[in-house]
C-alpha cells in the first residue's frame, strides 16, 4: 500500500536587513522546479549577502533539490551559524545528513545516523511544535536499533506527543504504524476516522482511495473522490486524484483523462504537495498505454521526461515501451 503523507515544508522567517536585495524571483525557480536558474540566483545571493542566513539556507534547499545533500550540508550548517535560533535550518541539516546517510557504507551509516539524530534533537529543542522534526525523529526512532538510541517505545512517545500537538499529523502516524504492524484493520479505521474528522482535507480521501484500489474495491475508492469533489468542486488537485486514480485502476478512463487534460489548464502554481505537470502527463500516458495506444502513451511518457528530468515513473514506462 502507497500512503501519501501529508508533508509541510515551514520556512524560516530570518531577516536579510533593509538594503539587501529580495530572495522572491530565487524562491520563484525553486518553487517552479527550475533548479539551475534557483541554484545560479541563491549562489549569487550568498556572495552579495553572506551574512543572510535565509540566502544560504535557500542555496542547501537547491542543493538538496539537485540531489547533492553533501554541499547542502554546508551551507544549511553557515544558515544555522548566522542564526542558531532557527529550528528549521536544523531540520533541514539532519535531512542533509540523513540523506547522506542513506548512501554511506556501513562503517559510516552509524556515524551519520547519530548526527542526523542529533540535528533534529537541536530542530526540537529549538522549537518543540516542529511537527515536521517530530515525525523525522519519530522515523528515526521506528528504523533505527536500540544500541542507536532506537526502539518502539521511544517510537511510541513520539507518535503520542505528535498526536498531542495535531491530531492530524498524528492521526497519519498512526496509520503508518498500523501499515507497519500489518494490521489492516487499524489501518482502514483510522482512514475512515480522517475523512470524517478532515471531511475537506483531500490527502486522507487520497490516501484511501488508494488502499481501496490495493484492496480490488475501486468502485469506492471513485465514490470517496466524487464525495469530496462535491464539497470541494473548485479544488484542482482533486481532478488530478481523479486521473491518478483511473491510470492506476483502469476503470473509468474517459473520465481518467478528462480530470487530467482540465488539470493541466488549471493547475496551481507548483508548491510543496501539488502534482506536478510532469506527473499529470505520466498518468495520461499510464491511461493510454492501458487503452493499448502506444504511440499516445509514449509521447505523453516524453512530455513528461521533458518537462521533469528526474521522473524517473516516467523515464521506467517509457523504456518499457521499447
């Protein structure tokens, strides 16, 4: 089962000084995923502001973005020198760090896996409704050994003081246990209790949806989107689940690629959580390939790729074309 969890990403409020020119068009190519002309702004921003640690702390987040979290790492870290108040630029390291982790050998695995621990303790402490530093210690804690300062129960509290803090938040931990657990009971209970507690919070409504198809049960994984686009008619992203659900399900695919091609005219500004361009041609192409139209499949599959790079769903249908 794929969850989608609900991800904000909270920024840093740091001043840059009255004369230092705005960080807004660098912000605007990150935002847009246009990383190389983000990178290009923020390195010069650093250079005509070093001492501006909301510049260098948007030059770590191209650099994570460009899939380079060693250099990230540095310039998060100068971020949280020039301002060692801010919670986030901690977070952001250990995600820099954690990163690296994932990469490294064994020998340095728990090395990194300690710093990171002890980057998002600093996040917390710094700022202890950090939710986004709760649910990565929350991870730490539900992955790593107990000789690493692991384990269930640590994993436990955590999950209940988030839980605490935003019961949404936590709602979604707890569903992830659950997932963990293999007790799909628990599991459907607590998405059954989201949507009724969030009736217009479409990530839950998503997320069930999803578990529905897993389940063979697609019929209401369609009812639970056309529930929530009646209340929610003006919502984009909706019409984008509706496409998502059709390319993965292979039902309704009329109705699949109608959602997607209005989609692509009305899509919000790119933003954390919002589906990408990129994606809205990847599910066209997936609702092609099943109407057995190749030809229609891989151009969108191309346009897709074009537009992003890094999509790598895309560039795996595409090579299966061939």
């Amino acid at each position: 089962m794929h969850l989608k969890l609900l991800a904000a990403a909270l920024l840093a409020a740091a001043s840059v000084g009255a004369q230092s020119p705005t960080l807004d068009p660098g912000i605007a190519h990150f935002n847009a995923r246009r990383w190389g002309d983000a990178h290009a702004f923020f390195a010069g921003a650093v250079k005509a502001q070093p001492r501006s640690p909301e510049a260098a702390f948007w030059l770590g987040k191209t650099l994570m973005a460009e899939n380079k979290p060693d250099d990230a790492e540095d310039w998060f870290g100068k971020a949280a020198e020039l301002d060692p108040r801010s919670s986030e630029y901690q977070l952001w390291m250990a995600r820099a760090i954690g990163v690296q982790a994932q990469r490294a050998n064994v020998l340095k695995q728990p090395f990194l896996a300690r710093r990171t621990k002890a980057a998002v303790d600093k996040a917390i402490a710094l700022d202890p409704n950090n939710l986004d530093a709760r649910e990565m210690r929350w991870q730490f804690y539900s992955m790593a050994p107990g000789i690493m300062g692991g384990g269930e129960d640590h994993a436990r509290a955590e999950a209940a003081e988030i839980l605490r803090r935003n019961r949404y938040r936590g709602q979604f931990i707890a569903l992830q246990m659950a997932v963990r657990a293999k007790d799909d009971a628990t599991a459907e209970a607590t998405l059954k209790s989201l949507v009724a507690e969030f009736a217009d919070s479409l990530p839950p409504v998503s997320t069930y949806a999803s578990v529905l198809v897993d389940r063979g049960r697609v019929p209401e994984a369609f009812a639970l989107l056309d529930a929530f686009q009646k209340r929610r008619p003006s919502d984009p992203v909706v019409l984008y689940q509706v496409g998502r659900l059709a390319a993965v399900s292979g039902q309704q695919l009329d109705r699949g690629e109608q959602a997607l091609r209005k989609y692509l005219a009305v899509a919000p500004a790119p933003a954390t959580n919002i589906p990408t361009l990129s994606m809205a041609h990847l599910r066209l192409g997936n609702i092609q390939q099943k109407r057995g139209d190749k030809a229609a499949a891989r151009a969108e599959y191309e346009t897709a790729v074009k537009l992003d790079g890094r999509n790598e769903p895309a560039k795996r249908a595409l090579e299966a074309l061939k």
